[in-house]
C-alpha cells in the first residue's frame, strides 16, 4: 500500500521543477553576462585594431524599434576626413560567448526534478567585422536596455570611436502619456 497524502506545506513537483529551472536559467544567464563583459574589455583592442588598420576612425550603428520588434537600420564607417569607408570584408577571429541550453536526464533533487541546465562558454569563431559589431550592439543594448523594443520602443545611436577605443551608446525611449478628464455637471 502506497501513502498518498501530502503535507500542506510541500510543493507540487511542477512548481518545484519550474522554481529550479528558473533559478538555473538565472545562474546561468548572469554567468552569460559577467562572461560577455569580461569577452569585450580584452577582445575591444582586437577589434580596434582591425579597424584602425582598415583606416577608419568611427563606426556607428543606428537603430529603431516598437511594437515588439527592434532592429540595426544601419552600420556606417567613417576614415579620418568623416568620410564613408566599406568595413572589411574579410572574417577575423573573435571571442564570443555562448549560453546553451542541455538537456540530462530526469534527476530528482531537494527542490524538485531537475531535466535541464545551461552550458555558458566562451568560443571563438571567424567573423566579419560588421558581425562584430552588431554582436557587440546587440550585446550592449540588452545588458542596458533589455526590452527596448516593446510597446512604444525606442531609437538610437551606438558609436565605436577608433582612437579612443570606447563604445557609446545613446538610447531614446519612446513613450505614450495620456491624460484623463471626467466632468460631470
């Protein structure tokens, strides 16, 4: 004979499974973070230098987006005279960091039953350096604006100065204001 019953105070396994996996996913996600900063402060002179070696001296990503939909409009480079300059068209080697999703199997623990987990690594892979650039945007965006796309949205600039080996980022955030009158007489 099998007991049924359950103490008041235990918590359905799905709510226990689901109350892991978020914590796993949250572990993992600011592992992800700390790993993509700690990517870009040494990969930054790589990137600068290979520009600086192709003669430009500013890039600059524009952006736009609303409605749950956000997207690069533009990425520009300029040489020394503010002039337009093609960014290289061959891959170069660069530092990414990657978070992925395993799968194990099934495994009960105190908090409930575990079926998942993150794998956060950094992996290095030939890119184009417009690539690059829009990884590193993309990147950037999210750590400091995450959701910047949704509902009203919001635009901006990303500028890569060369000389200076600094990115900026400039965001405007878009948003509807109402105002509400009831009169009765």
């Amino acid at each position: 004979m099998s007991d049924h019953s359950t103490t008041p105070t235990a918590e359905p396994a799905s709510v226990a499974t689901a109350t892991a996996l978020i914590a796993d996913y949250t572990e993992a996600h600011t592992e992800f973070q700390k790993l993509q900063i700690s990517i870009l402060r040494k990969a930054k002179p790589i990137l600068f230098g290979a520009l600086k070696a192709a003669g430009i001296t500013r890039v600059t990503v524009t952006f736009d987006g609303y409605g749950d939909s956000g997207q690069i409009e533009s990425v520009e480079a300029y040489d020394a005279e503010k002039q337009p300059i093609d960014l290289p068209a061959e891959p170069m080697p660069y530092p990414f960091a990657t978070m992925e999703e395993r799968y194990e199997p099934c495994s009960e623990t105190p908090s409930g039953q575990r079926c998942a987990g993150y794998e956060v690594q950094e992996i290095e892979k030939s890119s184009l350096i417009q690539d690059i650039i829009e990884e590193i945007f993309w990147d950037f965006i999210g750590a400091k604006h995450d959701g910047w796309e949704n509902n009203d949205g919001g635009f901006g600039e990303c500028g890569f100065d060369v000389e200076s080996e600094t990115i900026r980022l400039e965001m405007n955030e878009r948003y509807t204001e109402t105002n509400y009158y009831e009169h009765e007489m």
